[in-house]
C-alpha cells in the first residue's frame, strides 16, 4: 500500500514536499508516478522518477518547478513542490507498479 503525504494549504508562490512510502512493500527498484486529480476533471500525470533515480519527467506546466527525487535508504520518493500556484490545487497521489494509495490534498490560495 501506498501513502503520499505533506500536502496542505499555501499561498501562491509558496512550496511543499509531499512524500510516497510504501507499507508492506518496497519502492526500491521500481519507477514511482506522482498523479493529481481536481474533482470533476480527469487525473493528470505531473511526474515521473525512474527506478535508479536518473530518469525524471514532468508534465509541462510543472517543469521548472517541481522535483522529484528518492531516498533509497528510506525508501521514499519526494516531489518537491515550489513557485506553487492556485491551478496546482488538487490531490496528489503517487503510484507504483499500479498500486494507488490514499492522496493528499494540495491548496494553494491566490
């Protein structure tokens, strides 16, 4: 199972980290996927981290601004969220080898 964390509320401009572990599993080896999702729309790949955390991509309209990285010995994966605006509102998940876990909402006030 997974679980993504560290959302919250922030003014425009502002930053956070949100953070994708894994219970009962490892994310060690695999490629972690950060999603997000505002209701009503469909969800929206924003990042992407290969397994060996050499290969990222990011959707446009966050390239420049986000970061995602990993933390093997802790087996976690970080998307590192700055410049943040209010269109980036939504829950963001995190997704491995198909599993989804519990998102965690973002709110960025203008």
């Amino acid at each position: 199972q997974l679980q993504a964390s560290g959302g919250g509320l922030v003014q425009t401009g502002g930053s956070l980290r949100l953070s994708c572990e894994a219970s009962g599993n490892t994310l060690d080896g695999y490629a972690v996927g950060w999603f997000r999702q505002v209701p009503g729309k469909e969800r929206e790949g924003v990042s992407c981290i290969g397994s060996n955390g050499e290969s990222t991509w990011y959707v446009d309209s966050v390239k420049g601004r986000f970061t995602t990285s990993r933390d093997n010995a802790k087996d976690t994966v970080y998307l590192q969220m700055n410049s943040l605006k209010p269109e980036d509102t939504a829950v963001y998940y995190c997704t491995c080898m198909g599993y989804w876990g519990q998102g965690t909402l973002v709110t960025v006030s203008s």
